[in-house]
C-alpha cells in the first residue's frame, strides 16, 4: 500500500531522477502527404453544430502545422496515409516483457518510476509497430496526493484504504499540483517523448474521469453496483458536488502538466458512469463536471479523446461534454456510434477486445467490419472498445496492427 508519507517521499525520489532529463520539444516539420477529397459525411458543419456536439473549437496554430503521423492527423480528422492503430492496456499483463518485470517490481513502483514506465510504455511499440503511445501508469494514483491509500492488491484490483464515507471526507481531501504528486509519470513522459520523437509515434497521456475516481474513492475499490457511490451521490448532494469539483481541479491540472512534459495527446477515461447511471442521472451529477473538465483541458493545445465506457444510450450526451475525438466501446456498430455523434468528429474504436481471443480467422473478419463501417473516413483511428484482457495472445496483437496498416495503406 502507498500512503500519503510514503508518496511524498516518493516525490522527492522522483524529483531527484528527473532533474537530469531534457528534450527538445521543437514541433515537427509539416510534411503532410496529400490524398483525395474527404468522404461526403465529412463535409463542413456551420460552427454552432459543432458547438452543439461538444466540439473542442480551434486552437491558435492548428492551421499554422499539421501532423505528419498518422494517428494525430487521424485526431484531428486530417487524410492519412493509412488508418492508425493502437490498443487500448497495448502495455499489460499480455506481454511477457511485462510479467518479467512485474515479478520484481509492484504495480505502484513501475508508475513512480520514470525509467521502468517508459520502459513498459515502449514495448507494444517496438513489438508491434503500432502509432501511439500510451504512457504507462494508472487513473489512480492522483488519489493519494489528494490524501487516500492506494494499493493494487494481487487478483483483487485497486483498493482504497481510507474510503470516502461522509461529508467531513470530502473536505478532508486535498488539491495538490501533479507537478508534486506524479513525477514519475511525468517523467516518464518526456523520457517516451525524447525517444519516439525520432520515429513520429506520439505519446499520449492521460487521466480518470471525475464520476470514475469518485467511485473509487467511495467503493474503495472495484464495484458490480455502485450502491456506495450513488448512495453518496443522491443523499450528500452538496459533499457530492465538492467531491467532483476537488477531482475536476486535480484532474485538470495533471492532464495540462502531462501536456507540458511533452503528451501530444490526452485521453480521459470515464470507465465507470456509463455502467452505474442512466440518462438523466448521468446529465444531472456528472455531466456538467465533465464539461469543466473538457473545457479546461482544452487549453492544453493537443488533441483531447473522451473516452466513456457503457454510454450506449446517451452516447451523444456524453460526447457533447467535450473533447476532440470521442473514443467508442464496442457496444454498437462503428458507423451508427459515429453517426450518434456525427461524421465531423473523429472517433476511435471500435473492435471488442475479446475478438482478440478467436482464432485468426475470425480477428480478421472482425478488424475488416470494423473498417469497412469507417468507410475511408478522415478522423478514424483504430483501437479495441476495451483494454485487452491478460489472456490475449501476442501474435493476435501483431497481426492486429500489420493488417490494418496493410489493409487501409494507400
């Protein structure tokens, strides 16, 4: 378990091992390639549709460069080359170099390391190729700068030591700065960042929803139904709003901080909403702290993907709350969940990722519904609805990427 002292302490650790760390954060060259006109459903939409959507507006210099990789012109729905790929956990128990190392290190002492999360983050790339990213680390570590006990707890998940259970644990919880409380991930970054700079693979960052981590933070872990957390939620209103206004403030500042170290994109991850609440509760407490959330991160200058677990039957609800590429699970089919929350934002997804247990046979047939329902369309890039699951076999992972980079190459 980590406590609040012992993450200090951390802190001063990882301040220590990142002080000699330095990249060049020059922006890349533009050489974007040229390709045919978009596909119709991309036409121009008028401003206030997009406003309407939940659209990030532009940014100063998004028209000045554009991308040459693959996966960050996809994410701002720019033609491409090829229809990007990468995976949801891509860095996980699936991997054997991952195992090894976790044999000698805990899950929390990879996160605060910055030299064996980016040693992690970069596996799946030089394995497979694939076009991102993802800086190796958790949605909850943030907690314990803000005061709770985290442990990860071997075939149990995550557990919460000192869960939320009244209004005096609200206000007991701090707001610290990530640059204080998440050094290693931080690190990690720009150390990935100095590395795939050469090669164009972006790197992205990323962070936990406020309805998410609240339920963490009240469950003390993992749940089926989330009666704490609604309990709370519905009986503590005010508690529940300060709760959710403490994480969007922790939140919004480690994602931006992320973005500072060198994150070319940022991922929001609300795992949990979608499975908890309906429609109306869902617009009610957690929507509008969403809205803060996009609305502030957005000034990070990179593209932000909102990704929601489970929100099938508000999909355009939760999309409106912000961010430039909305990140789809697998629940409906690409280009209806696209339709949802229309053709002018880019998407990623959409492939179940238990199809990564079938034979091959049946993965392909798979990956090819998934990008015939793209239909060629800027703004898509490929990835599961769902982080892989430890028993996925490495070769499906491979030939994953190798046949959608063969399969939409022009």
């Amino acid at each position: 378990m980590i406590t609040r002292r012992e993450a200090d302490d951390g802190r001063r650790e990882a301040r220590t091992q990142g002080a000699s760390i330095s990249i060049d954060m020059d922006a890349t060259e533009d050489a974007a390639s040229r390709r045919p006109a978009p596909h119709p459903d991309m036409a121009a939409h008028s401003e206030a549709s997009s406003k309407s959507r939940g659209v990030t507006a532009a940014r100063p210099g998004d028209a000045d460069t554009e991308p040459t990789s693959p996966f960050l012109r996809a994410c701002r729905a720019l033609p491409t080359e090829r229809t990007p790929v990468w995976l949801l956990r891509q860095a996980g128990r699936y991997l054997p170099e991952y195992r090894a190392l976790r044999e000698k290190h805990s899950m929390l002492e990879l996160i605060r390391s910055p030299e064996l999360a980016a040693e992690v983050t970069l596996m799946p790339v030089d394995a497979f190729g694939v076009d991102a990213a993802i800086v190796f680390s958790d949605i909850l570590p943030p907690l314990v700068g803000m005061g709770l006990d985290l442990d990860f707890v071997t075939g149990d998940g995550p557990r919460i030591g000192n869960p939320i259970a009244s209004p005096r644990g609200v206000d007991l919880l701090g707001t610290p700065p990530a640059e204080e409380t998440m050094t290693g991930t931080l690190g990690a970054i720009r150390l990935v960042r100095r590395e795939l700079e050469p090669r164009d693979v972006p790197v992205i960052g990323f962070a936990g929803a406020p309805f998410t981590l609240a339920s963490y933070a009240i469950e003390g872990g993992t749940s089926k139904d989330f009666t704490k957390t609604k309990a709370f939620m519905l009986s503590e209103p005010s508690a529940w709003k300060r709760l959710l206004t403490k994480l969007v403030t922790v939140q919004v500042d480690y994602l931006l901080a992320q973005a500072r170290s060198g994150a070319q994109a940022l991922q929001v991850f609300d795992s949990w909403a979608g499975r908890a609440l309906g429609r109306e509760d869902y617009l009610r407490y957690v929507a509008p702290h969403n809205r803060e959330l996009y609305a502030a991160v957005s000034l990070a200058g990179v593209p932000v993907i909102n990704f929601s677990l489970g929100v099938s039957a508000y999909l355009a609800d939760a999309a409106a709350c912000g961010g430039d590429v909305v990140g789809l699970d697998w629940h409906l089919p690409l280009d209806e969940a696209w339709a949802h929350v229309g053709f002018e934002r880019p998407v990623q997804g959409n492939l179940d990722p238990a199809s990564l247990l079938a034979p091959w046979r049946e993965l392909r047939t798979r990956i090819d519904d998934v990008l015939e329902r793209a239909a060629g369309r800027p703004g898509h890039v490929f990835n599961v609805g769902h982080g892989l699951v430890p028993q996925t076999p490495v070769d499906n992972v491979r030939r994953l990427a190798e046949h959608v980079r063969e399969r939409t190459s022009t």
